[in-house]
C-alpha cells in the first residue's frame, strides 16, 4: 500500500498550496514507495512564517522544558526503530544492519543534544571598566534553514535539526526528495509525539525539478540566519554560495574522497576485515566511505587477494532480507555512474580482483579493484558506491602524499599495530576526522564532525555544533554611573 504524506507546518499536515504531489521511488523494486505533498517557494514562505511565529515562545521555555521534550522524543525513536528501519529499506534500499545503526544514532543525537541544552551559554570576560560586569552570552540565532540527505537519512536528518531547535532556534527543514519521509516526516512525527510545540520543527517536500526553486527561497528568506547543509559538494557549492549572497552563515557536510593507510606492520585480516566494512557498508553510500586503499608493497598481494575473496562472498540483495550486506543503490543513474567509474578505470589499465561488469537496474556488485593510477576518474572522483580501489605504496611518506593528493578532505584511517606510528600519520593528513588503527566510517554525537577543502566547512556534533547555530554577544552593566567627557 501506497503511503501518502502532506507538508509539516505550524504542526499540522497540510497540503502544498497549489495541491501539487510526487511520487517518491523504492530503489529495489521500483514500485511507488510513498506519494508526498511537493511543495513551491510559497510553502516555503508559509514554513518560515511559522518558525519566525514560534521562535520567542521556544527560545524562552526553559532548558528543563527542552531537554524533558528530547528525551522523549529519543525514548520514543527508540520504540520505533523497527518502523524506522521498514523506512529506510523500502525509500532508500537501506539493509537491516545499516539502518538499525541509523536508528540508533539518530537516538544517541537526540540524547546528546538534551545534554547540549544545559551547556554553558556565556563568559564572564575581564573589563577596564572599573565596576562593570562584561559578558559573552550566546543566544539561539532565529530561524535555520536545514537541508537533509537520502544516504543516512535518520542520522542526517536528525543532525540537521537536533541541535538548532534544542539551543533554542526554530527551523524549516527541506528533506531530499529520495528520502522526504526517512529524513524528513518521519523525523517530524517522532518530535511531534513528545511534545515539540507547534511550527518549532517544519518539513516541506518538494518535487525533484521544483528543489533549486524552493531551495533558493529557503536560503534568501531575510528570517532565515543560518544555513545548515548535507550532500554533494556540486549541489553545497551553490548553497554555500547562495547563502554567501545573503550574508548568511552556513555549515557544509559535502563529499569525501577518504583514504585507508594500510602499514607493513598492520595485521592483513583485520585490515581486510576493516576496508570491507568501510567501503561497502551502505553500498559505499556514505560519506566516509572508503574509497582508497593504500598499502604496503609488502602485503599489497595478500591484503588484495584477501579482500577480493571477502567482497566476492558478501549477501547481495533484497535489503528487507536481514542477511543482505549490499543492497541498491539509490537508482539506476547511481548504478549507471559507478559501473562508468570502472569502465573507465579497466580501459587506462585497472585490474578486477572481484565484480565488475554492468549493473543490472540499481544493483551493482561489490567491486575491488586494483592496479590503480592517478589518472584514473575512479581515484580522482567520489565514487558513492560498492566499489574500492586498490594503490600500492612504497613508504608512509609515499602513502600520505596519496592520501593527501585529493581536493576532498573528510576522514581518513591508519591501520598499524604501532599506535604511536599512526599517530604521527594521522597529524600529517589534510582531513576533518582520522581514526588510528580503524576504517574511515565512524560517528558520534558529541565529536566534531566534519571536514576541509571541498568536503565544506563548520563542523557537527558536540560544543562546535551550539557555537554553529548560536550568535555570541557582548552584554555589559554598569555597577555605577559612567564619567563622560562631554
């Protein structure tokens, strides 16, 4: 059965104004998932209206108020982490593993910023004013525009609006429309149900051809002061520099080109046990999934022969079937991408350890490849899907010239059993995040989460996410009456 959604605005379903709806595509089979409201600029307007309406009240509740509401509503997620987890594999062909993980995460946020609510909100600062109290208070911004991605759409769409509304603020949230109800709706029915007042949160769905349209009047309404935003580094370069335009500030969470260093002295198993997690979790449809594998000349052979035999026996399939590893990926331009990538990697000299070949509508098999050269798209371009490439290296100095050799710069992983060793390396790479003697896929609320260069800017999770979407404020009294020169 079809589900059908409207508009979240001013806490009611409604309609979009001029009635309009789309059609929102499950992955693996193809069939019509959902039919959602597709909602225009003016929706946009009257979602704004509603956040710029509820934003005194909001920012005056009390922080026990606040935080009464976030565990809640985490409390409630948690109960509906089969419902969330049904979610995402019919909308995004998201596999059971995957999406419990979304499910719970999105929890851990929702906890994490109720925390963040009682966090310290100001300074006493030193004056020379004698008898003057000096302050640096922060204060929620207003109304945030918040854009959330279809790859981990509980996760995601959760960060876009956790923190924002649980500081004080009000937000009008544009979901991606191959996810408007797991990163999105969804997301709206769980506050919902623990008690956020009205037009705190607002989600307005949109037609794929209408997205740079109501994006635009998002981002350039006057009342909305900062921008938050998720995706593809193409569609983050026009946010950001929309946002630019308005003199708004903005935090970008873009793409990754992320790289595991695999030392001489790492153990092969778990390196391979690692890489396989980190690049094929989500059909390599994460952010932080690893791309690169740079390894050691001197096990470059095993690591690789290993690999190949592991990728070439994952579960591949129905992503309802819980024994699924990978799933689709999110439609047939997705597939038809990938398969370009190594098409075009084999032709310059790439070898196939394992897959290959063409995808068969959105599925496309688990790939290593090996053999790889710098010239190749498939190591110069994020890749966001099932496939990792293999480059063999001849010294750690060697090994992060590759890694750093990238206009992306989100994560990256060190494997060796020299943790001192790994460290040094890890403070020479050009990356937001590094994980020593791991594989590039990992979060938690409360680190700061993001990137360098084209993987954006501003950063997620913990105190760096409350200075993100607070403004600072200087706030002076006078213990006595001033002396004026005239």
């Amino acid at each position: 059965m079809t589900i059908t959604r409207e508009l979240f605005i001013g806490g009611e379903d409604v309609p979009a104004l001029d009635g309009r709806t789309t059609q929102d595509l499950n992955p693996y089979t193809g069939e019509v998932y959902a039919t959602v409201a597709a909602g225009g600029a003016a929706d946009i307007t009257r979602a704004v209206d509603a956040a710029e309406a509820a934003f005194p009240a909001w920012a005056a509740t009390p922080p026990s108020a606040r935080r009464a509401i976030f565990l809640k509503a985490a409390d409630v997620f948690e109960a509906r982490t089969a419902d969330a987890i049904a979610v995402m594999a019919g909308e995004v062909g998201g596999v059971a593993g995957w999406a419990g993980f979304n499910a719970a995460l999105a929890t851990n946020i929702l906890r994490e910023a109720a925390a963040a609510i009682s966090q310290p909100v100001g300074e006493v600062l030193t004056s020379d004013t004698g008898g003057q109290l000096s302050l640096a208070v922060r204060q929620p911004v207003g109304v945030v525009g918040a854009f959330s991605p279809w790859n981990a759409p509980l996760i995601l769409g959760i960060r876009a609006v956790a923190v924002p509304i649980a500081v004080g603020n009000t937000v009008v949230l544009k979901p991606s429309e191959d996810a408007p109800i797991a990163c999105g709706l969804f997301l709206a029915d769980v506050l919902r149900e623990a008690g956020l007042p009205a037009g705190v949160l607002n989600v307005v769905t949109n037609a794929r051809e209408d997205a740079a349209a109501v994006a635009e009047a998002l981002i350039s309404d006057k009342r909305v002061r900062v921008v938050n935003f998720t995706g593809s580094t193409n569609v983050g370069r026009i946010v950001g520099t929309t946002a630019a335009q308005h003199l708004k500030p903005a935090v970008l969470e873009l793409g990754g080109k992320n790289a595991v260093l695999v030392l001489d002295d790492a153990d092969v198993d778990y390196a391979v046990n690692a890489v396989a997690f980190g690049a094929f979790h989500n059909a390599g449809q994460i952010c932080m999934s690893a791309d690169r594998v740079l390894v050691h000349r001197s096990i470059a052979e095993e690591f690789t022969a290993k690999l190949a035999a592991k990728v070439a026996a994952l579960p591949h399939g129905d992503p309802a079937d819980p024994g699924t590893v990978v799933g689709p990926v999110i439609n047939d331009r997705a597939a038809k991408r990938v398969a370009d990538l190594v098409q075009d990697a084999v032709a310059l000299g790439a070898r196939v350890r394992a897959g290959g070949g063409e995808p068969d509508g959105t599925r496309y098999a688990a790939t290593v490849l090996d053999q790889v050269t710098p010239e190749m798209r498939v190591h110069r371009e994020e890749i966001f899907g099932p496939v990792v490439t293999v480059l063999t290296v001849d010294s750690d100095d060697e090994a992060v010239a590759l890694a750093n050799d990238t206009d992306y710069g989100l994560t990256a992983g060190v494997l060796t059993e020299d943790t001192r060793r790994g460290f040094a390396l890890a403070r020479r790479l050009r990356t937001g995040i590094v994980h020593v003697n791991n594989q590039t896929v990992d979060d938690e609320p409360q680190a700061p989460f993001g990137g360098v260069g084209s993987t954006g800017y501003g950063r997620f999770g913990g105190r760096w996410a409350v200075e993100a979407f607070t403004n600072t404020r200087w706030i002076t009294v006078a213990g006595e009456h001033n002396h004026f020169p005239f």
